[in-house]
C-alpha cells in the first residue's frame, strides 16, 4: 500500500496522497492577500479556544496554552519576524495554525475542533470590515469638518454657480462647500449601514452544516465585540453581502470626491483662477518650469473607476456560486481591500486639498457679476409688478438676446434701455440686479442667502 501519511497537504488530513505543488499551488494560495487579517485572524481563535474550554471541548490548560501562542505568534508578525511562504502555507489561518503547533505541539492542532476554514474566513472578513468601516466613516468625518470650516471662511463669498457647466445664478462659497458636506452626510449612513451588516458573528457555522459539538457562538460573538450571531449556519459561511455593502458606500464617496476634484481641477485652471491648490497637493512638468499640475485631485478622479471595478468585480463573482462555500469566495478580499483602502486614502487627501487651497474670493466676484445670471430676479421683478411669470420670462429672454448682441450685462442698463422691453420697470429695478442683492434675496430653506446658509451651517454642525 502507497505511505498515505507523507506528501499530503498538512492541514487536509489523509485524504490526499500529495498536494499542489509550484505554479498550482502559488495559484490557489490566498496568503499574500489575506495575511492582514492576521489580528482578526488570531481575535477569532483566542476566542474559539476561550469558549472549548468554557464548554469542556478542550482543557482549560490547552485553552490557555493555545492563547499565549497567539500572542507570540502575533508578536512575531507585527515585528515582522514570521515567516509567510505561500509555498508552505495556503491562507493565513494555516499559516497561524502551522506556526502555533510548531510553538506549543499537540495542543495547536486542538484550536480546529468545531471549526471549519470556511467559518473562520468568513469571521475574519466580517471583523476586517467592521474595522474598515469605521476608519472610513472617521475619515469621511474628517473631511465633513474640514468642508463646514471652509464654508464658514466663506459665508461671504459669491461665485458663479453652475448648471450644464454655464453660469446660471449667483451662489455663496459656503452655499456650494456644504452641498459637499451633505452628500459625504450621507456617504456616512451609507459607511456605518455597511459596518452593521458586517456586525455578525458565523463563528460555530462550521463547514456549512454546524457541528456536533456543544458550541455557545453568542459566547465567541460576544468576546469579539459583534452584535449577534447569524441564524442559518449555510448563509453564514457564503455571505459576502457585508462586503458588497462596503465597496458600493465606497464607491458613492469615491463619486462624491471625484465631483469634487473635478471642480478643483477647473477652478485651479488658468481659465477660472478661483482656487490655487497648495504646492504640496500638486505636481509641476518634467519640461514646463511654470508648470502646477493639480495632480492630486485627478488622480482621486481615476482612482474612482478602479473602485468601481471592485464593485463589479464581486457582484460578478458572486453571482453565480451555489451553497454553501465555494473557492470563488477567495476572491473576495483583494476588491474589499482595494476598495476601502483606496475610499479612505482618497478621503484624506481631498480633505488635505480643501483645508490648504487658497480661494480667490475677488476672482470668484468678479465671474459673479459677468454675464446674465441676475435674469431670473428681473422675471421675478416683473412677476411682483403683476406680470404672469411665463410672459415675464418672455419678456426678459428677450431683453437677454438684446444685452448679448449689444454685448452688455445686466446690471449695465440704464432705466430707459430697461423700459424699452417693459414699463413696468422702476427705478428700483437697478438695485434688483446687483449681484449680492440677488443672493440675498434667496433665503428660502436651503437657499444661498447668509440668513439662510447661518441656518444650514448650524444643522451641518448638529450633524457633526
């Protein structure tokens, strides 16, 4: 009879005669990804040991053994003494594993008892995004403070707001940064609704079907801070849901901050000239000295569709996979980790461009006051003289037409040159159209009129 005992994979028992080898063996390993859920990893265990123990599953002296070799173990890692080989090891939880029985003998091959890899992962991943999630709704908090400071900085400052990329009507500065505060608002909803459903422990789950022995997962699940247990032991190993959550609240903020660095990339133009980002956000020319390239702010841009490829990568992967676990399931880390990491260093560094930029409130004023965009307020002057506001609009389309073929603004017309188009002009109509009086006069809720923005600041702050 062949030596079942040599040859076989060590932690796959004797029911293989070799295992993979070489180029298979690198393809099917998952280490080099998955060996930073190494403290979740070890989280797990010292908490599986602690409740065998409690159930009389293993001795309390094995229990306690198995936990002071986790904690070398872990020591080793984070001083980057151990030894990952994906040659040797497939995953992290063998890596563990081999290490810890190499540590403390016969009592590391203990810790696997009522435990399958497949529970184990699936907890270690739950724990990585629950951690994730948060340092991701940190840093979107960061970044919400960040946009209220400037907006208080520019309570005062009209700029051009914008539809279809033409001036449209006159905003505040505080007015456009807080539209920025109320969408990463909602990223942050997004970002923890993500971090709940990762909050649920499939520890006990087993392979699929749970396990003979007499287990308390609300025990494990307590001791590693998760909220509740998972009810179906077949979903609790093939869920990846909480890791859709995480990259779609990923990619609504990538969104967000690529709206964003798109405008600072226009505003920084030459063109505008509203904005000049901080030398240390931007980039010159390898062969134009005058050169500022704001780089920073297009490469978030980019990044957005890589973590939109993350999405799409692990909606299609796991389309189609039966119950229970399944080796496509490997491949959930690499989009999860992309994207969350990419998300939260993006986060960072817009709110680093938008702390240190300088705004040119005198250029924003100046492209303010060109141009049409008090046209609206002349159609409302001419609604409150009684005009139906359709034949207002009317009216004043075709004083616009005039004013550009003359190439004069608005707020250039004499009183007569206004009355030409209707008599229901006055001479108050002149103030009507400056600019700062037609901001001021927005000062319904939500509206751009200071009154109206010291209301929103105060909500936005209620928020923080």
């Amino acid at each position: 009879m062949p030596d079942r005992a040599s040859g076989a994979a060590p932690l796959w028992g004797g029911r293989f005669h070799e295992a993979p080898t070489g180029d298979f063996a690198r393809f099917g390993a998952s280490l080099e990804v998955d060996k930073r859920l190494w403290p979740f990893d070890i989280a797990g265990s010292k908490a599986h040991a602690t409740m065998l123990a409690a159930k009389g599953i293993i001795s309390s002296e094995d229990a306690e053994a198995i936990r002071r070799g986790l904690d070398e173990v872990a020591e080793e890692i984070a001083a980057g003494e151990f030894g990952f080989d994906a040659s040797v090891d497939e995953d992290i939880h063998m890596a563990i594993e081999r290490r810890l029985t190499e540590l403390i003998g016969p009592a590391g091959g203990r810790l696997h008892t009522a435990r399958s890899r497949n529970d184990q992962v699936a907890l270690d991943t739950r724990l990585f995004a629950k951690d994730a999630a948060a340092s991701l709704a940190a840093a979107l908090k960061g970044l919400m403070r960040t946009l209220l400071a400037r907006a208080k900085e520019g309570s005062d400052v009209i700029l051009p707001g914008y539809t279809h990329l033409q001036p449209a009507q006159p905003v505040l500065l505080a007015h456009h940064l807080l539209a920025y505060f109320w969408m990463f608002a909602r990223d942050l909803t997004r970002v923890e609704a993500a971090r709940q459903a990762a909050d649920a422990s499939p520890l006990g789950a087993a392979a699929l079907a749970g396990t003979t022995y007499p287990i308390d997962r609300r025990m494990t699940a307590e001791a590693l801070g998760l909220s509740r247990v998972i009810p179906n032991s077949l979903d609790a190993v093939s869920d990846r849901d909480f890791a859709l959550d995480l990259i779609y609240a990923s990619s609504v903020v990538m969104a967000h901050l690529s709206r964003l660095c798109e405008e600072l990339v226009l505003w920084s133009s030459a063109e505008f000239g509203f904005v000049t980002m901080d030398d240390a956000h931007s980039t010159g020319s390898s062969i134009m000295p005058q050169k500022k390239n704001p780089d920073f702010a297009e490469l978030v841009r980019g990044k957005t569709g890589r973590v939109y490829g993350d999405l799409m990568g692990l909606l299609t992967t796991l389309k189609g996979i039966p119950l229970a676990y399944d080796k496509d399931l490997q491949e959930d880390k690499e989009p999860l980790f992309d994207a969350v990491d990419t998300a939260t260093a993006s986060v960072s560094v817009v709110a680093g461009m938008v702390a240190t930029m300088d705004v040119h409130a005198d250029r924003m004023a100046l492209a303010a006051g060109e141009g049409l965009m008090a046209a609206t307020d002349l159609a409302d002057y001419l609604v409150g003289k009684g005009l139906p506001f359709r034949e207002a609009h009317r009216v004043v389309g075709s004083l616009v037409a005039w004013c550009v073929e003359e190439g004069k603004a608005l707020d250039e017309l004499t009183l007569e040159e206004l009355r030409e188009f209707s008599e229901l002009f006055d001479a108050d109509v002149l103030s009507w159209v400056e600019i700062r009086n037609v901001v001021a006069r927005r000062r319904s809720e939500g509206g751009t009129a200071p009154e109206a923005i010291a209301a929103q600041i105060k909500l936005a702050e209620e928020a923080l």
